[in-house]
C-alpha cells in the first residue's frame, strides 16, 4: 500500500454516527463522526495544491485530475447499498412493479448513486465520477420476470419489462448511470424460463456485462442442512454456472435462501468445499431483511459471510426508500468517490477504520476538514 497523506487545517469537530443495526432503529444523531454535517456551504474553500491538475500515475500513462477535496469531501469508508430484488410483479415487498422499479432507477440517477459490479465491490474497484455513490443491484431466483430472452429481428433480447430488459433501457437513455446486476440462481430449479435456453440465456448476461452467481441449488434452508448436503447444494451450482462460463469465470459471492446462514459449526463450507470433483471458494455470504450499516469491504467492520442487503421495496422499515431518506439525511455516512479507483480517499480521522489488507497497492489519501 501506497500511502500519500494530504494536509489542510485541522477541525476539531462534533457530528453523529450511526450504526444500523439488525431490526433496531437509527440511534439519537448525536454521536462523535468522522465527517461533520455542521459546516457553512457558503465558507470559502481552499483548493488543494493540485487542484485541477493532470497527474500520472506510476503504474501507466493514465491521467487523472485531481479534485478538490473540500468540495467533493470523498468518503471510500462510507456505506455501499447492495439492493435484493426479485422479480418484476406486483407482490411486495420482494418484487417491483415496472412503474416502481423505474421509480427507484431514476431516483438512484438523481441523487447522485451510480451503479457498479459484484466483482468491483468485492475488490474494491470503484469506478465512479468523484462525489457519486456506488450502489450494485441483485436479483435471486432466476425468474421470468427478472430476465428472459425472446426473439428479435434473428437475434435474442430481454423480454419486454423484465428487470434486465428495464436497466437497459434506463441505460440506454442514461449512460453514466451505468449498466450492471448480479443475479443470483438456483441451479436445480427453473432458471430464466423463456424462448431461450438458460444456457443461452447466462451466455447472453455474460455477453451483455450482467454477473450470474450462487443462491445454491435447490433455495434451501441452509441452518437444516448437514455438512455433505450443504457442499453439494453450494458446490452443484457453482459447477453449474462454470460449465456454461467456463471454469475460469468468477463465482464467489453467494446469497443465504431466505436470508438463512448454515449453523456456526458448517460456516466454513460456504468459504470453501469440495463437489463432484472440484473445489469451490467464496469470499462474500449475503443475509437479507431489515439490517446495516452497509460497510464497504475495505472497512474493518466488514463481515464476509454476514453481508447485509437492503430490501428494494417501499413503506417498511429499513428497506431501499426507507435508507434513502435515511441518507438524505446523514449523507456524511454514504460512500462518496474520489473518481480515483486506484486511491482510497478517507478522513484523516477515520484512517484507524481501513483495513489495509483490503486494498492492496492502492494509495491511501487522508485528509482534514478546513473551518
């Protein structure tokens, strides 16, 4: 790790802090936080020694500008959303309506989210313009809903209103949103029912930049299963999506069946197992249901195979728009980009909070709040 520490005048100041957690509502606003809210917009911010300059980097030619940290104020400690859908229906609170999951795309647009893969939130590669937030979408179950193929003029594209077929078109007409989701298959059940085999279908998703990945093979309750059982209801459906992708591609995220993780004594078969002759390995377990904070993987509270998803609905508590009221307002605790994705750009003051370990060569910026 590179570490480049960038010095302004030092705040001695006050926020509040909250840590979210499981079915327990947001503590009083009134706790030490590494980024304060209580500071004038209209103060006269001091650029920093670079600003607005093209600087190399040693790895290659590429330039980037630097920003001005006053006023994008970056926090890549900040939370990060993992959003658990389902299908596109009317049934609540596990599926959206097209009118209400456009809502919720054109929402995440206009305040500033933008959307990432898996694999960049695993490896903490994010790719955003400086002062956006990341946000990544999933999707369980393989439904029909959520993505299927049909005909088109010879060649195959994601049925009309399908959750796919929806996030292209709200990319199409909006580019820097992004383009991305993980959806998350059982491989012993009905997967992307269409025109289309779900060979096809996991080929075109690949083709098309969308992630397939392991909600195991038959959406069992893992907390009932034994330690034989487990490995082959992860293993057979890692083996499953390899034999079409290749055993090259990346499966190494996995979502819990109804939320449920497999008894303490067997959580180790959900980092690494053994099926029908190949071994697989995972690094993130996600839960669902009313949960947070939502920490990014460099942050040393992070906690692999205890992930929190934020539901995608609306009206209960701690779900998708209950959050983005909660971060309109406490927006000190959302991820905000340096635009940078080879820098981590964080407090001065929360410098204790990254896990060094998480981010390999990447430099490390920190920096302080001028008054």
């Amino acid at each position: 790790m590179k570490k480049i520490i960038i010095l302004i005048m030092i705040l001695t100041f006050v926020g509040c802090t909250d840590n979210v957690e499981n079915q327990d509502n947001i503590p009083d606003d009134n706790r030490d936080d590494p980024i304060t809210r209580d500071i004038n917009e209209d103060e006269e911010l001091q650029d920093l020694e670079d600003n607005g300059e093209e600087k190399e980097t040693e790895d290659n030619e590429e330039k980037i500008v630097e920003i001005d940290y006053q006023e994008v104020r970056p926090n890549e400690l900040g939370h990060i959303m993992v959003v658990m859908y389902h299908g596109i229906m009317d049934n609540p609170p596990y599926h959206r309506t097209v009118d209400d999951f456009m809502k919720d795309l054109q929402y995440m647009y206009d305040n500033g989210y933008r959307l990432i893969t898996m694999s960049d939130y695993v490896d903490h590669r994010i790719d955003v313009e400086a002062g956006y937030t990341p946000i990544v979408l999933t999707f369980d179950d393989g439904l029909e809903s959520t993505f299927s193929l049909v005909e088109e003029n010879g060649e195959w594209v994601p049925a009309p209103n399908t959750a796919i077929a929806l996030i292209e078109e709200f990319a199409e007409e909006n580019p820097d949103f992004g383009k991305a989701a993980t959806l998350y298959i059982n491989s012993d059940l009905q997967t992307f029912p269409g025109e289309a085999t779900v060979e096809e279908s996991i080929k075109w998703l690949d083709e098309n930049g969308y992630e397939v990945a392991n909600h195991t093979s038959q959406h069992a309750n893992l907390s009932q299963l034994g330690a034989e059982a487990l490995e082959e209801h992860i293993g057979k459906t890692d083996v499953f999506i390899k034999d079409i992708l290749g055993k090259d591609y990346r499966v190494d995220t996995l979502t819990y069946p109804f939320g449920v993780r497999p008894s303490s004594e067997l959580m180790h078969l959900v980092e690494k197992g053994h099926y029908n002759g190949q071994d697989y390995v995972y690094t993130i377990g996600f839960r669902e249901g009313p949960s947070g904070p939502f920490f990014p993987s460099n942050h040393i509270d992070f906690s692999p195979f205890n992930v929190p998803r934020v539901r995608g609905s609306e009206g209960d508590i701690q779900d998708l728009w209950w959050f983005f009221e909660h971060y309109e307002n406490n927006p000190h605790q959302r991820y905000i980009s340096d635009g940078n994705k080879e820098r981590i750009s964080i407090l001065e003051s929360q410098e204790h909070l990254l896990n060094e370990e998480a981010i390999g060569e990447k430099e490390v910026y920190t920096y302080t709040i001028e008054e």
